[in-house]
C-alpha cells in the first residue's frame, strides 16, 4: 500500500498501473504445470480421441496446437501485443471505498477488463484469433453471440486484420439489446439474427416455428455450418476451450505483477463462471503457482449462477458442448447437454458445461466454486457502483459478490486478507437488467438439484 | 367488438372498514354502523378510463348493479339486460350472470370482493373469463386486478390478452359456524392477463402459454418421482397436470394420493390422509400456490393438516407453479394450524417452475393471531 503527499494532502493509491513494455510477452499454459494429462476430447460418433485433422474444416492450425500444447509458455506474436496496447495493460485498483463500506480488514483490488474497445475482456481472445485466422490466410470468420459481447468484441479484432466477420445474434438478444449490433455494425461485422434463413440448421428451426426468439445452441449450429460450407471461413468461439483460456492468462499474469509493485500476493482470486474464460484469466497463473507449490494456500473461486450452477452441482464427465450434440465430447462439469439454462440476466453465464481446465481444476480441489442469486447479486452490484463507480455487467456482479462476502467474512474473524476479483466487463448496455431489479421484477431461479440427484443421479450419462 | 357484462356489488366492502368479516347478509349492520357504499365509485375508476375504447360495449345490470355508474362516466355503449330487485343479493348477482351467459359474452367485469366472484363463478364457471375490480372485503380469490386502474387496462387490452387460471376462494361457511374464519377453495376461473415478454425457463416466450409450462413441470415432476414413495397432491391446475400427466384422473379442487404411479386415493379428507400415511416411510407433498395471496398450505389445502406434514417432513413438501403465476405473488404464505411447523419451512423454499427449473421465493408466515 502506497501512501503519498501533495499540496498537504494524504493520498492513498487507487490505481497500480504498468507500462505498455509490461504486457506479457508469453501466455501462461496451465496445462503444463497438470499433474497429469487433461481427459482427451472425443469425437462425437467414435467416441476416439479428436486428432487436428478432426478441427481444421473451423480453426487455424495454430489454434489447434495451441488447444493441445503442454508447453508452458507460448509466445504472443509482436503484432498481437501491438494491438494489445490500445488498452493493455489493464489497470488494478483498490477498492478502498468498497472496504470502507463494509468496514473490512481485508484488502479489496480489482482488475478493471471494461477498459478495453468493446468493454469487456472477451477482446484477449478475439484479437489473436483473428489474428491467427488472417496468418491462415483465411478471408471471414463465423460466430455466435448470446448478448452480444462476444460478437463485438470478435467484430473488432477482425476489422483490425482486414477479415470479414458473421454473427449469429440470438434473435431474442438482437431485438432486447440493439447497442451491441450497433458495435458490431460500427466495426464492419454482419450481425444477423438467430435463426436466419442463410443455414439449413436455421431453416430447420424457422419452418418449425417462425417466431422463436432463438436459442445459443441454433446459433452455435448455424456458425458452425456457415464455417463448415465456406472454404474462405472459419468459426471461432468466445470461451471453454483451451486455447480462449490460454490467450487470458495475460490478466492474471499483470495482475500477479501490479500486486507484486506493491508487495503484495492474493490471498483470494476471484472471478464469474460461464464458459470459464475471464475466470481462467485471472486464475491459472495463480493456480499454476498454487500447484507448483509456490504459493500452496491461495484460495481460487469461481462464482456461478445458482440457476446454472454447472461446477457445484453438475456431474463432472463427458459431454457434448452444444445442445444438438455436434461438437466433441468433452471431460467437464455439466449440468447435461440438454439443460438449458433459464433466462436470467447474466447471459453470458447460462452455459451448461464449462471449460474442461477450469473444471478439472475444480475437481482437483485446486480451485473451489460458489453459486448465488440473481437478485443478491445486483444488491452487490449496487454496492459496488456506489463506492467504486463502475456500473458491472451482470456476470462481473457475481465475481463482485463474492468478493464482498469473502471481506465481511474477513470482517468476522479480523483477517487482513488480500482479495482480488477480475472485474470482466461493464454493465452499460445492460441497463434493461438493473430497471428489472429496480423494478423488483428479478426472478431468483435456482436449479431443484436435489429432486433431481435423488432421482435420477449427476447427469448426463454418455458412454 | 368486445362485449363485457359488467356486474356491481353495490354493498360491497361496507362490511370491511366497520369491522365485519364481509357484507353479505350484514348490510343492515353495516349500515347502523355507518358504511356507506363505495363499490358504485370503484368500478366508476375503472369505467372512466374506458371512455375512449371504441371496441366495447357493456351489458349491464339496471342501477346500482351497473348502469348508474355507467352514466355517471358517460359512457354510451351499454345496454342494460337486467333488472334486479329494490335491495341487490347475491341472486341477483347469479340471475344477471345467468343472463349474460346467455348473451354470449367476451368477459364479466365484476365490482365487489369473494362473494360476488363466487357467486359469477358458480353461474358460468370457466366457460367466462372473470375479471375483479377490488372492492371487498375479502380478496383472496385470484381473479382481481391489483386496482381499478388495472382492471382498466386489461380490459382495454383484451384482443391481445391471454387468459390465466385464478382460485375462486371465500370463507368456508361451515368452518366459520363452528367458530373459525377459514376461507376455501371453490373453483377455478379463467382471468385475462396482459401478454408481456414473460422469461420463462428455456426461452423469452412472448406470450403466457401456461398450458406448456405446465406440462413441463408435469414431465419434471414424472422425471422425479420416486418409486414406492407416497405422493399428497393438493388442489389446482398446476398439479392437476401432473397427476393427468401420470395418465391418472384428478379431483381438481381435492386432494389426490399417488403411489408408484396410480391413484390411492381420491379427494382424500385428513383423516384418510392421517390413515394412509401412517406406516408410511417416504412421504412427499406436492402443492401449489393457492388464490391471490399465494398460500401453499392452510388455504385450498387444509386436508393437509399439520400432523400429514409433519409425516412427510417440511423437506418433502414440494410446491409448484408456473411462473407467470409466481411473478404475481411477491410471497409465499404458510398457514398450517401449527406455528411451530410453519416456522419449519424457514425463510424461502424452492418452487418448480419448468422443466428441471425452480425459482426460490420468500415465505411468510401468517401473523400471530392473524385471520384469513
């Protein structure tokens, strides 16, 4: 903690920041510090082990060894971190008037992710895929977007690299939050609402029923098949795989080094759940210390949705990543292909599965997860906008939240705990949310997990 | 062209602000006590605001029961198609919706509180949407709009409206001879709500479709029920469903017992409940939420009497319900008989809403020396 004078005045200080020299050169692999190998994902049909020649109808053969590599560090090419500079590296902060507020020991920081263009860290990835792709010599990139926030933030880094970009936009998403396909607009991308009639899996969907409000698993099929049927285009994706993880390790390794300027080390890490991305983040590099036994006793948690709550109470096996069952199966918790997740604000969340790092990491007691309420959730986010300022995404307000019950825990026993959270995006096109906590229309959904354990078991069962 | 019968309780609520438990039959009372009628003026709250809707017409009740408030809000579509006798009852109320049935009707808009839905209710059943303008005493029935103003709207709104299942509740007359105020459950009407963007488990629907929620919680409901375990399924749409949906045939307003999928009983009282759970080891209660204030047991349910429960264990009391539904109770309300048994079920409980979906709601207990 620095302190420092001026015109007689006790300043404390509120932002660490690095110069742009200090963006990493490498992305931390936290798949070489694994005990032991991560479960194989296995091709649909088979049920064998997918080899590259499996994914290189959609991905970049870089991506690909990438997404299997147990090389612990991989380099981040120059032209990458150019880019990077346009915000990287991100600022930590300390929360002193959150701790303030809740009257804590503990010392609060956040990494702030909702500088970067498209306001949240999902740019980390999208940058070195389109990146990737150009090298390919690809000429469009396919994708899908629930809320929007990854279909702008892949709709710039394409611009940047001359590639052409389709978005499937959820339709329901599409017409509830124009803003974000006014981004992508802005950025050149071709947002088009899910279902459309330009796939036949959108086709299939339309002709059952013309006014379905869509659905990320329709428009995860229709990316894919748009990629799958153009020799020009691949599809990229915005979380849970290895290699999405991988490009934001650049947030947790900053931060390791803005906590070091001031001589400090987590003790907790926090960070939201959905397809694991920003948690993987900020996470691994702590992780990878905390297996290397380095620092043995840091506390990693992720923070999940109760109505969603994939790593606390999911089964953690062998699932398919999409709800058709086309993608391969991967080793993870889930809570079942087939369950789709309720509607609750924080899109970006309703997952059913999760990254087959973060999960195993969880399952190795490496990490731990926690799920919470909606409208808890927003209380917390509230807290947090009327100390620190910031408005949250509704995702980042779960990390938020835990953060604030880990510092009133500390406020209990006295400890002087040093708690970091990623803050992952901002809450600015998500005001439609906070008027429905305003206006006390959230539903608190949850999962009834012990009607169906009782029953039936963890599922899924596959194999 | 909408054609609504509109019915006025004129005496409604006047029992209420002097301290009697409903009007009917007490007018006189109320009266020497110094109530006055205002139920007239309620419903001319609603009517006011209908003044610039082309596309209805009433059909009214002469005087008090409809056209005097009518007039007063200058409204001109109306035609007056029943006379009732110098001082309202109850038959008058049953005779004018007798005669709107008749008619052909799109809907009956009714001033007045439990009594009148109930009396409307016993005519036309749910063949007619009702809809309350509340003015009673008693409202635990859920066929009220939360004011007049909404009453307004929805029926101003009534060609893109959907139509939702409401309890028509009142107080059970042979409970409160022998001395208790207990209201029950009589039937279940169909009442307009304004289509909005509903979230509802999967997707945005844009529109209430209450019947496919209710199948999936039906189908959630099969997915989980174990073998050998005895089910108490109380009353309403909600669980009529899933019992329908086991392929078995349920007493609407009753309570129903499920074992290993067929029917052990049907419209049990409590002691057959008492009798059939005696020696039983793994007993579930599923219940939904009855009338407007969201009770889940102690209204509607009163078969499943504290000893049954306290059997089944607070933990196996599963409560269902479509959301739609949930998004107009704020609470959940626990009546058993049994203080300490409602305390049990603690501050929230989980409620199935979809299909492997629940929304956790808040639970109240009804005040100590509170009446219903």
């Amino acid at each position: 903690m620095y302190i420092f004078v001026q015109n007689n005045y006790w300043y404390m200080q509120t932002k660490i920041l690095l110069d742009e020299e200090q963006i990493p050169k490498r992305w931390y692999n936290v798949q070489a510090d694994l005990p032991s190998p991560l479960d194989p994902p296995l091709h649909p049909a088979t049920h064998k082990p997918v080899g590259p020649d499996d994914l290189k109808a959609i991905f970049p053969m870089e991506l690909i060894r990438q997404e299997v590599t147990t090389d612990r560090y991989i380099d981040i090419p120059e032209e990458v971190r150019d880019v990077l500079r346009l915000w990287r590296p991100s600022p930590l902060y300390r929360a002193h008037r959150l701790e303030k507020f809740l009257k804590t020991p503990a010392k609060i920081y956040y990494k702030w992710e909702g500088v970067s263009p498209a306001g949240s860290h999902k740019t980390n990835t999208s940058v070195p895929q389109a990146y990737y792709n150009m090298k390919a010599g690809i000429e469009r990139i396919a994708t899908e977007t629930g809320a929007g926030q990854w279909g702008s933030a892949l709709a710039f880094a394409t611009m940047l690299y001359d590639l052409e970009c389709t978005i499937y936009m959820v339709r329901s998403s599409y017409t509830q939050k124009p803003y974000r396909k006014s981004m992508m607009q802005v950025w050149g991308g071709e947002c088009i609402p899910s279902p459309s009639t330009k796939t036949k899996s959108g086709q299939a969907v339309l002709e059952k029923d013309p006014e379905t409000p869509g659905a990320l698993g329709i428009a995860i099929s229709e990316a894919v098949e748009d990629a799958a049927t153009h020799a020009n285009t691949n599809y990229a994706l915005g979380s849970v795989l290895n290699h999405v993880c991988l490009h934001q390790t650049i947030i947790g390794q900053e931060c390791r080094e803005q906590l070091a300027s001031v001589e400090e080390y987590p003790d907790v890490v926090i960070g939201c759940v959905g397809g694991g991305s920003n948690f993987a983040g900020i996470a691994f590099p702590f992780a990878g210390d905390k297996m290397t036994g380095k620092h043995k006793d840091v506390d990693i948690i992720g923070v999940e949705p109760a109505s969603c709550p994939t790593l606390t109470k999911g089964a953690y096996t062998y699932d398919f990543g999409d709800v058709a069952g086309l993608t391969p199966l991967m080793k993870m918790f889930t809570l079942g292909h087939d369950f789709v997740p309720p509607s609750i604000h924080a899109g970006g969340l309703r997952y059913h599965g999760d990254s087959p790092i973060v999960s195993r990491l969880v399952h190795d007691g490496v990490m731990r997860a926690v799920a919470y309420h909606q409208s808890e959730v927003f209380d917390a986010a509230q807290t947090f906008s009327r100390t620190e300022g910031i408005i949250v995404a509704p995702e980042t307000s779960h990390a938020v939240k835990c953060a604030i019950d880990e510092a009133l825990k500390c406020k209990k026993t006295g400890e002087e705990k040093t708690i970091m959270f990623n803050c992952s995006g901002h809450g600015n096109f998500d005001m439609s949310a906070y008027d429905a906590y305003y206006a006390g229309k959230l539903v608190d959904y949850e999962y009834p997990d012990e009607l169906i354990n009782e029953a039936i078991g963890r599922i899924p069962k596959i194999q | 062209m909408k054609r609504i019968g509109l019915i006025i309780n004129p005496v409604a609520g006047m029992g209420g602000s002097v301290g009697l438990k409903g009007t009917d039959g007490n007018v006189e009372e109320a009266e020497r006590r110094g109530a006055v009628p205002h139920a007239g003026e309620r419903a001319g709250q609603t009517l006011d605001l209908l003044k610039q809707q082309k596309e209805i017409c009433f059909l009214a009740c002469a005087g008090a029961m409809g056209e005097a408030a009518l007039a007063a809000s200058g409204l001109k579509n109306y035609r007056v198609v029943y006379t009732p006798g110098n001082e309202t009852s109850p038959a008058d109320t049953r005779a004018a919706a007798q005669v709107f049935r008749e008619q052909g009707i799109d809907l009956i808009m009714f001033c007045g509180g439990d009594g009148t839905a109930r009396d409307i209710f016993s005519v036309v059943g749910p063949d007619i949407p009702i809809l309350g303008i509340p003015a009673g005493v008693k409202m635990y029935s859920g066929v009220f709009a939360v004011n007049p103003a909404a009453a307004a709207e929805l029926v101003a709104g009534l060609n893109k409206a959907a139509l939702r299942d409401s309890e028509v509740m009142d107080v059970d007359e042979e409970a409160y001879r022998a001395g208790t105020l207990d209201t029950r459950l009589y039937g279940i009407a169909r009442t307009p709500v304004i289509r909005g963007m509903v979230a509802v488990s999967k997707q945005v629907y844009e529109q209430p479709d209450e019947e496919r929620i209710k199948l999936e919680i039906a189908q959630f409901m099969q997915e989980v029920m174990l073998p050998g375990a005895l089910y108490i399924i109380g009353a309403g749409t909600t669980t009529e469903t899933i019992v329908r949906y086991l392929g078995l045939k349920k007493t609407l307003l009753g309570v129903d017992v499920v074992k290993n999928h067929r029917l052990v009983a049907r419209d049990a009282d409590e002691k057959a409940l008492l009798r059939l759970t005696e020696k039983e080891r793994d007993i579930r209660i599923i219940v939904s939420p009855i009338g407007a204030q969201g009770f889940i047991l102690g209204r509607g349910n009163q078969q499943i009497s504290p000893v049954v429960i306290r059997r089944a264990g607070t933990g196996h009391v599963i409560v269902v319900a479509t959301p739609h539904k949930l998004q107009e109770i704020p609470e959940l309300l626990v009546d058993s008989g049994d203080p300490s048994l409602d305390r049990e079920f603690g501050e929230s409980i989980q409620v199935i809403c979809g299909y492997r979906l629940a929304q956790r709601k808040p639970i109240r207990q009804q005040e100590p020396g509170g009446s219903s």
